[in-house]
C-alpha cells in the first residue's frame, strides 16, 4: 500500500520491493526445493533472485517505462539505455545466507538521477522490516525516523563488515585490517548482506560498516540512507565518490573520521607511502598468524582440576601452612602448553605432587 506522505517515485520502489519480499518469503518456507547456479566460486544464484528481479522491473517500467535498469542479474538489458534516471536494483543481496535459511538478507532497489541516488528502499522481508529514503527528506524505518549513533569513542562501537569469499580476493590484507581494528573496537560482525549492514548503520544497529569488492547494486540504496539518517559514506581514503570504486565505509561521523586513518592505507587510492606501510603491515601479521601456526608452545586455555594456589606463599617459605586435606579442589582454568614433554624429574604446571 502507498503512502501519502512518501515521494511517488519511492511509493513505486516500495511496492517493487514488497512484490519481491513476497517471493523470497514463499520461498523461504520451501528453502530445499530451490533451485541454486554458481556463478563463480562462492557466488550463488538461484531461481528466487531471477523471480524477484523480474517483479521488481515489471513494477518499475510499468510505472516509469523511459528509465534505465541497472540489475545484478540482468545488468542494462531492461529498461532505457540513455535516460537520466536510473534505478539499481539487487533483488536478493545476500543469497548465500537465503539458501542456507540464514535469515539475513534483503531487497535493494535506488534511483539514480544523473548519477546520484535520490530515492531508496532496502526491504527485510523475513523481519518486514522496510528502511526508505529520499534526498533532503531523511531516512525511516518502518515509517519511523531514524539516526545514525551518536556513539564517539571507538572502543565501545560496533562495527559490520565482509569477509572476503571470492577467488581473487586479498585475504592476507584483510587480516591485516582485521589486527588493526579488532582491538580497537567492542565487536566485529560479518552479517551477510552489504545492503542491510548500510541500513542497519543508518539506524544506529551498528556505527560502521567498511568491505571491499562491491558492486553499485550492494550499496547504492544504503548509501542514501546512511547521509539522509546523518552518517558519511565514502571509499577506504574518505573520498565521497566510492560507488564505482569497489570499497565502501559507512558510520557516524565522529567514528567515520578514526576509521579512515587505519583504512585508506588498505586502499586501492592510497598514496605511495600508504600503500608501503600496507605492504609492510600485511607482512608482518601474515608472518605473525604463520609463526603462531607452527609453533608447537602457542599457549591453550583447559579446564583442569588443580587446586588454586594464587593465594599461597611462596613456594619453600618457612611457616607455610598446608591446606586442608578434606578441603575440595576448586576448578579454574589453567594454562598449558604444547610442547615437548619435560625432562625426568622436572616439574611441570599443575604438579600436585610438587606441592
């Protein structure tokens, strides 16, 4: 159903996005019987996507047929191929979390007018959650306005990203990112779905979100909704131009602004400098995560029954009283190692009989 008080243009996003939500959720109950194409390695396809794409053009063209069509599946084939307006759509943004009944993923459709997004919808159809919004108007969740985080300290953030799952990708670089940012922040999360990770930044759910290796149609509607809810949105160097550029960082502004600094050396735009420190970076951890595989001594947590002794004296000093027999051995955990067994005779931790 429309509302009065949304532009018409997005009415019809809206109605597009709920047609497809509609078809993703039968689908949902029968999540077996769909039928999956790989377009490459980790990069499924299925029925549902070509099903809901379609839905969503025919309700687009039937409204506005002199428009363009950017579609992940479809790509330009539909719709105008010179006109200023132009709508992106990905009908299922994050198809690997559908086929495994991962509920975590959504519907993206913007209008682009003469290159930048002035309309957009992303559609949670499992939650019926709908995020909208149009240029100059604001961003809302279900009807409700919405604002980015007011959080300002880095350490008590939340920040989603993506993983790197396509042959090709710099997985030694990520876990570079990965050791900068992760001591740096409360908790990383890796949801699925870029389109939601940007709407739920809008909503203040998270107060970051940065990937590389994405496409218009995964970002294009979450960008709106991140600048009309408050937020910056830019490439990994704070540049605002990312859309073509395949790595996005989203957040509030104060968080925006301590993320770019340990990001733009990881990005493909970094200066010269930046991108030796990167190399630099991403050596040292490979050779660090390297070296901890292979040593035999990387310490372990096991739960063990040894009394706790963190109280005693020193061990040999005069006077020591023993404690208790009948007193039982409280459990704590211990650390152990794994290395060679030690020499006849010496002593190891967690020896009762030592004591």
């Amino acid at each position: 159903m429309s509302s009065p008080n949304l532009h018409p243009m997005l009415n019809v996003a809206v109605k597009a996005a709920r047609a497809a939500g509609a078809i993703i959720n039968r689908a949902a109950l029968d999540v077996e019987s769909v039928r999956i194409s790989q377009k490459q390695v980790n990069d499924f396809v299925t029925e549902v996507d070509h099903a809901s794409e379609k839905a969503i053009i025919e309700t687009l063209l039937g409204a506005y047929p002199g428009h363009g069509i950017l579609a992940e599946e479809s790509g330009t084939e539909h719709g105008a191929k010179d006109s200023d307006y132009v709508w992106i759509i990905d009908p299922l943004d994050g198809t690997t979390n559908f086929i495994h009944g991962f509920p975590v993923y959504c519907v993206s459709i913007a209008l682009s007018v003469r290159g930048k997004i002035e309309q957009a919808v992303v559609y949670d159809p499992s939650r019926n959650d709908l995020f909208t919004a149009t240029k100059g108007r604001g961003a809302y969740m279900n009807d409700r306005r919405i604002r980015v985080s007011k959080r300002t300290r880095l350490n008590e953030c939340l920040i989603s990203t993506g993983f790197p799952f396509r042959t090709g990708d710099n997985f030694k670089q990520y876990l570079a990112i990965m050791a900068d940012m992760m001591p740096r922040a409360a908790g990383l999360r890796r949801p699925g779905a870029a389109a939601l990770d940007l709407a739920y930044v809008a909503a203040g759910f998270t107060d970051a979100f940065f990937e590389t290796g994405l496409n218009p149609w995964d970002v294009a509607a979450g960008s709106l909704l991140v600048t009309e809810a408050g937020g910056l949105i830019g490439n990994f160097t704070g540049e605002p131009e990312f859309l073509e550029q395949r790595e996005c960082l989203a957040g509030a502004p104060r968080i925006y602004g301590q993320l770019v600094p340990l990001l733009a050396k990881y990005s493909k735009f970094a200066n010269v400098d930046d991108k030796l420190r990167a190399s630099d970076r991403v050596r040292a951890v490979s050779a660090s995560t390297k070296a901890n595989a292979e040593d035999a001594s990387v310490d372990l947590y096991a739960r063990s029954t040894v009394p706790d002794f963190a109280d005693e004296t020193a061990e040999g000093a005069e006077g020591a009283a023993p404690a208790p027999a009948a007193a039982p051995a409280p459990r704590k955990l211990t650390r152990i190692r794994r290395d060679a067994p030690p020499a006849a005779g010496a002593r190891s931790e967690g020896d009762t009989s030592a004591k």
